[in-house]
C-alpha cells in the first residue's frame, strides 16, 4: 500500500486524518481513492475535468509529478504521495 | 570585505561564530555587511529577527504596521505583556538594540504595498518573508524577483511549517525557482485560513524562524547548501518531516507588479452584495423577543471561547447544512468578523435560494466592542 499524506488545511475534509492508504496504481488511481473516500476534499484537490488543482502541488517522494509522467506516475507500494498546499501564514 | 572592520568588542561578542573554521572573521564581516529586509515582525519575524540581530547581521529592516495585541504573546517572543498596544516595529527594534547594540536598525511603520515594495526591497539584499496572507506573499515574491533578491520564504499553520528559499542567485548567474513556481496561484478564499482563525502552535513559529534565520545567515555567508529549489516541511504533530524539489516553471512570468488583492480573490470585482444587519440591532431584536434564527458560522473551538448561543453551523458544512436553516422567518449569520458569515450567505443564495438571510456586520468582534465586553475577543 502506497500512502498519501494529507496536509493540515484538508484535514478538515478527511475527518482529521493525516494519511490515506491506496491501492492506486498511479498519481491518479491514488487521489481518486482518496476524494471517494472523503468526497467533500474533491472540489479543493481537483478542477471540474478532474485535473489536479494549480494551488496544490503533487509530489512522489521527493519528486514533483509534473516532473514525472504527470497524473499517470506509477506508485509503487510503501511510496509516499504528499500533497502540498500553499499556506500563508507567519505574522498574525 | 576589506573595509569591513570589526572591533575588540565585536570580535569578543561573535568568539563562538569565528571559532567555526567555515565562518571565521570573514563569515563575520560578511554578515555585517549585509542587509536584511523582515517583513513582518510577528510569529516568524520574532526568531528570525532576534537571531539575525544576535548573529550581527549589519543592518535589520523591519516592515510591520502592526500593534501587539495581547493574543501575540503566546509565539511572538520578541513582545511582552507592557508592549501590549504598541507599534511592534519600533518595540522589536528597542528589544534588538538591546541585545545587540553594533548594528544598525530600521523601522518601515508602513503595510507592505505594490507602491512601496520595490522601493523597500531594494534597498537590502536580502529579505525573509513572514508574512501572514496570500497578497502579500505573492508581492513579496513578484518584487523580490523583479528586483533580483533572494526571498527566504517561511509559512505556518496550525502544527505545519514550510521553508525554501526563493529566487537564490546561482554561481552561474542564473536564479532559482521562486514562490510562483511552486505555486502558480493562491487557493480560494477561505479554503487555508489564516493564523488568527486557524490557529497556530506557538513554539511553531520559533522552530521555523529559527530556520528561515538560518537560511538567511547561509545565504549570506556562503555557506553550506542553501535550500534553494527545494521546500522542507515540517508536521510538529507527527515530528515528520520532508524535503520535497521545486523546480521552475516555464511558464512563470513575472514583469510588474499587480493588483494582489484581486490575484487573491480577496476583492472579487463581482460579489454580490449581501443584506446586513448591524448589533445594535440585534440586540433590539433579543430585547423585543422578535422571532428569528441566529447562526454561527464559525469553527467549534471558536464558539468555545465565545458564542452568541447561536446555532453552531461551520462554514464548510453550510451548503449541505440547508434543511436546519428557517425560510420562513429572519435568519441572521454571522462569524467572528463578518466575513466568513457574507460567504456562508451567498452559498446559501446561490446553491439554495435563500432570501431571508442577514450577516452581523462586524460579527462577535463587533458585538463585543459594541454591546458586551464581556464577550471575549480572540
């Protein structure tokens, strides 16, 4: 099992869990896993066609998927999927 | 360097940095040539600036239009309890004069804005930014890239932190991704809340300053790897953390500075307006014992330190939330400033047809200034 880790603002959508187990066999199969499993995380994570959102940013590892083959990166087992949000905060 | 002198007492003050064989008197010199922009001087501001100073960065500048407010304390360890209702700029400067009196200090009492920034930033080399919204992010970003500097980028939320830095100059001349690369776009309104409505840990701030400091202090001397084109994440709660490539993106251009507000969503051109309803009268409609339905559209830990006995709503769950809320007599909303309550508001008359809805005009922040100082305000 792959495991996708969730960041702190999705959480809310997720039940509060930090992490998701998959099966998926790609970036893709993973995250469609994942948002039918906590379907309220879809609308933040991808676009009405489905294509993952441009504030959100997808790695494998260490490594950018847009860097990879995109959505259709293979995932092996015990890899980790990070989703990466932008946060804003630090002075208030 | 040559005409960067330090003297007996700073050579005493900065023994323990000479002693590095890296860093010697010529890492020493180099950081007190430098100029360093702090933009901000809260949660991240604080470490990075204290630590800046104690290292003898030459000369500290500090944005900040801020007041300290007592909800501060709990991470900005530059204040104290007698700062409360001071300009955090010129206490953070009195604090870091005190600790360090070789260098130099500036205050910019100002917000940072596109008319200002190019201004301000160029007049250091460097600038660590700990900012605490998406706008600014993005300006800090766009005039740091216009202005060929190199942004150490810091953020904090709840028990997460992010660090890189951003637009480094490379030995060939060539720079290193920047905050746009990593993310072309901010996300909408109201998905990632600020510190204020999201909460942070209050050590968080001092491990990822402390951080930023650090980077700033590499990137000055030379030293080591700077973490440029990669980002480090760091979850407190779990005590993971990650490095993660950010590479650039060819379609990254930047070429003046923008309206950011509008770039962030926060002033949309075309929002519709939304029917209010100030405190005061509300309170008239409790004194008469008017028939109405009060919704909170806050989170539960919010309506734990204050709440109006309204029914307790979160924003996220609003829209499938429709069948509790009356269409057959005034339903008020409101949040902690009004703000989330107008989004609640439209949700609700665009997905539901709602047109009995009100927001509290200045929410439970108004309502205790206003009508109850005993409602506590966060």
């Amino acid at each position: 099992m792959a495991k996708i880790i969730i960041p702190t603002p999705l959480r809310k959508f997720t039940g509060n869990a930090s992490t998701f187990e998959t099966k998926g066999n790609t970036v893709k199969e993973a995250i469609g896993e994942l948002v039918h499993s906590h379907p309220n995380l879809s609308r933040h994570i991808l676009d009405d066609q489905n294509n993952i959102r441009s504030f959100i940013r997808v790695y494998l590892g260490e490594n950018d998927i847009n860097e990879l083959e995109k959505e259709e990166t293979s995932v092996l087992d015990n890899e980790t999927i990070s989703i990466v949000p932008a946060i804003a905060g630090g002075i208030a | 360097m040559t005409d960067i002198k330090l003297s007996a007492q700073e050579m005493a003050r900065y023994a323990r940095h000479i002693a590095i064989p890296e860093f010697n008197v010529e890492g020493q010199k180099k950081l007190k040539a430098a100029k360093v922009l702090v933009i901000g001087s809260g949660g991240l501001g604080s470490p990075v600036l204290l630590y800046l100073a104690a290292a003898g960065v030459g000369h500290l500048g500090i944005v900040d239009f801020d007041v300290v407010d007592d909800s501060n304390l709990q991470r900005q360890v530059l204040f104290t309890v007698d700062d409360v209702g001071k300009s955090k700029a010129e206490t953070a400067k009195k604090r870091l004069h005190a600790l360090n009196p070789h260098i130099k200090i500036t205050v910019h009492n100002t917000r940072l804005t596109k008319e200002n920034a190019l201004d301000l930033i160029n007049q250091y080399d460097i600038v660590a930014d700990g900012t605490d919204n998406f706008p600014t992010r993005y300006l800090v970003n766009d005039a740091c890239v216009l202005s060929g500097k190199t942004n150490v980028y810091a953020s904090i939320f709840r028990f997460e932190g992010q660090v890189s830095v951003f637009n480094y100059l490379n030995e060939d001349g060539t720079r290193g991704p920047n905050y746009r690369d990593m993310f072309p776009e901010p996300p909408p309104p109201g998905l990632v809340p600020n510190c204020a409505e999201g909460g942070v840990l209050g050590v968080l701030p001092g491990i990822i300053g402390s951080l930023q400091a650090c980077e700033v202090i590499k990137v000055i001397t030379g030293i080591g790897e700077p973490l440029a084109g990669r980002i480090f994440l760091f979850d407190a709660a779990s005590f993971t953390t990650r490095t993660l490539k950010v590479n650039k993106n060819p379609k990254t251009k930047i070429t003046e500075l923008i309206n950011y507000e509008q770039f962030c969503g926060i002033l949309p051109t075309n929002v519709s307006e939304v029917k209010e309803i100030t405190v005061k009268e509300l309170y008239h409609l409790q004194v008469q014992s008017t028939d109405f339905q009060l919704i909170d559209v806050r989170e539960p830990y919010e309506y734990e330190i204050a709440n109006l006995e309204g029914e307790l709503i979160p924003l996220g769950a609003i829209a499938e939330s429709a069948e509790r809320i009356s269409r057959d007599k005034k339903v008020i909303i409101h949040c902690r400033s009004g703000k989330r309550s107008a989004d609640a508001i439209r949700e609700l008359e665009s997905l539901h047809g709602f047109d009995n809805l009100y927001n509290l005009k200045g929410g439970i922040l108004a309502w205790s200034k206003e009508i109850d100082s005993e409602i506590p305000t966060y």
